[in-house]
C-alpha cells in the first residue's frame, strides 16, 4: 500500500474528466485519472460528433477524444487503467481500491459517464455508430429525409422519437409492449402519428439489425407468432441509461432515483472533497459540451477545496507559534 497522497484523483477519462484534468494540471494540482475501458468514453466510440463547437464540419469522436487526452497529458496528467472498485471518506483523504490496491487521494472527481443500456440483438453492437445510436440530439442530423425506426416505449423514446421527426421523413416506433410515457407526451405523440409522421407498432419486438453493404437497411422484428421487418436507414434506441456508479455501494456519496450522482451548485457530493461531472450526475445534459464544461467547473472547485484544506492546515500552525 503506497503512502502517496494524491491532490487529485479523477474516475473516468471520457471528455469530462479530460477537461477537469487540463483544468487541474495547468494549477500544479497533481492530477491521476483511471480508466477501466476507453480513454475518451462513448465519445471515444462515436463515430462522428456534428455538434462540437468549433468544429463546423463535424470530427470523429475518436479524434476528438484523441486531442482532449493530449492535451491533458501535455500538462501533466497521468493516466492509468484500472478499475476503480470502491470509494471510501477516511477524513483527511478519500481512499479508492482500484484493481485490489489502495489509492490515497485528498479529493476525487467521479466522471464514469452511463452506459446506455442495450437490447442485445444481432448487429447492435457492431453496428454502434454506424447506423445504430442512442442519441438522437447527437446524430439525428445525420438523417434527413431518411426512414428511422425507434426503439422503446418510456419517456425518452417518445420524447426523441418527437424530436427526430424534424429530420427524417419517417419513424416506425417499436414498442415491445405498450407506450409507457407520460400521458403528456403521449397526447404529444399522437399528433405526429396523425400527421403520418410517426407510426406506433405495440407488442413488436426487435430481433436483428439488418445490413447491407455496410449499411443498415431493415430491423427484422416479431409480434406474437408474427415476422415483421421494416425498412430503415438507421436505428435509434431508447431503453434507459445504466450510470456507471457500482462502485459508490457504502461509500456515501448520494445517488438519485435512476443511480445518478447528486451534486450541489460547485458539484460536490454529499461527501466533502468528493465532486462529480458529466453524464454520471444527476441533472447533467448528456451532451459533450456541457460534461466538457462541468469538467471545467468542477475542477475549479477541486482548487478551491485544495485551498481550504491547505489554510485549515496552516491555521494551528499559526497559533501555536503565537
């Protein structure tokens, strides 16, 4: 067990932490990040980002995230891979198990991000990003005057499925058994189904993603005893969101409802020196400028934290010499 006490210790290396680190590093705070997958996150395996700004020609999400480690890296951070098991306050630092060992660290930032969760059929993972996605803010642009099948029932299928209708020319929505959105946005919803912009198949079921040519063409799904397929150039699926946050168990770090990481106004946790950013907080946009910015935010609370601990620190030695 090493006695090294970090200054920081960030979970995550997706665009969030990234940012906090070229943050952090650029005020001398010595900074480690873990990663148990990816460097970059989802961003890493996005095939294109169109909404990144300063990019008005869109980048791939691996350069991006290519950039964003380097630029961290240029002023110091360090990255390591491992998996960050479980956090836990000891007063004067925050302990971290990462891959059975201990790490010390005086303050912590939990970037992990959330996995969007996946239905498991024949082409979806090989097929991410590359005519299946999961956010339609991000990549419905790709898809105008286009055909779209949508996946899902609850509230964020309705609510992209709505949304994506101002690119393409038509949504097949798949609800495997019956819409369970607010009645709201159901009322919302069947004035698109009207309009014959979206149509609503209940108790369908998605069995395999189609593709030719290295395109997706069709989504092949049953109801009951009956095949279906339907025609499509792309798949957006919406069956919730798994936050990365396993590893809180025990730790008091305060979660909401869905496992989400709640934050006050600085982003800090219900545990001091503990702080939190991107998609992995509660309330968080799901987009990569705004984890880029609470990235930002969080790291100068990081400082301002490091300040404190420093003059509560010198206090006592101060007295004591008066």
């Amino acid at each position: 067990m090493s006695d090294i006490i970090h200054d920081t210790v960030m979970v995550g290396s997706g665009p969030s932490a990234l940012a906090a680190a070229v943050y952090t590093t650029r005020e001398d705070i010595e900074t480690v990040l873990y990663e148990k997958g990816v460097v970059g996150g989802l961003a890493a395996i996005t095939d294109k980002v169109d909404n990144y700004p300063g990019f008005p020609d869109g980048i791939e999400g691996l350069t991006l995230a290519g950039q964003l480690e380097k630029q961290a890296e240029r002023f110091g951070a360090v990255i390591e891979y491992g998996e960050v098991q479980s956090l836990r306050d000891d007063g004067t630092h925050k302990t971290l198990v990462v891959d059975g060992a201990e790490v010390k660290a005086k303050t912590v930032l939990i970037a992990t991000g959330s996995d969007y969760n996946k239905i498991g059929i024949p082409g979806e993972k090989e097929y991410y990003g590359r005519g299946v996605h999961y956010c339609a803010t991000c990549d419905g642009a790709f898809y105008r005057e286009k055909r779209l099948v949508v996946v899902g029932g609850g509230n964020s299928a309705v609510q992209e499925a709505i949304f994506l209708t101002r690119f393409t020319t038509h949504i097949d929505l798949l609800v495997r058994s019956t819409v369970k959105a607010s009645e709201v946005l159901q009322q919302e919803l069947q004035k698109f189904v009207d309009e014959g912009k979206i149509t609503v198949h209940l108790g369908t079921t998605p069995q395999e993603i189609k593709v030719t040519e290295n395109k997706v063409t069709s989504v092949e799904a049953t109801r009951g005893e009956e095949s279906i397929s339907f025609a499509t150039d792309g798949v957006f699926i919406f069956v919730g969101l798994k936050p990365n946050t396993q590893f809180l168990a025990g730790s008091g770090v305060e979660l909401d409802e869905q496992g989400l990481v709640k934050t006050d106004q600085h982003l800090e946790t219900s545990v001091p020196g503990v702080f939190a950013s991107g998609d992995v907080r509660s309330g968080a946009t799901m987009q990569i400028a705004s984890a880029v910015g609470e990235g930002a935010t969080a790291a100068l609370a990081i400082r301002e934290h490091l300040d404190g601990m420093k003059h509560a620190e010198a206090a006592p030695s101060l007295a004591a010499s008066l």
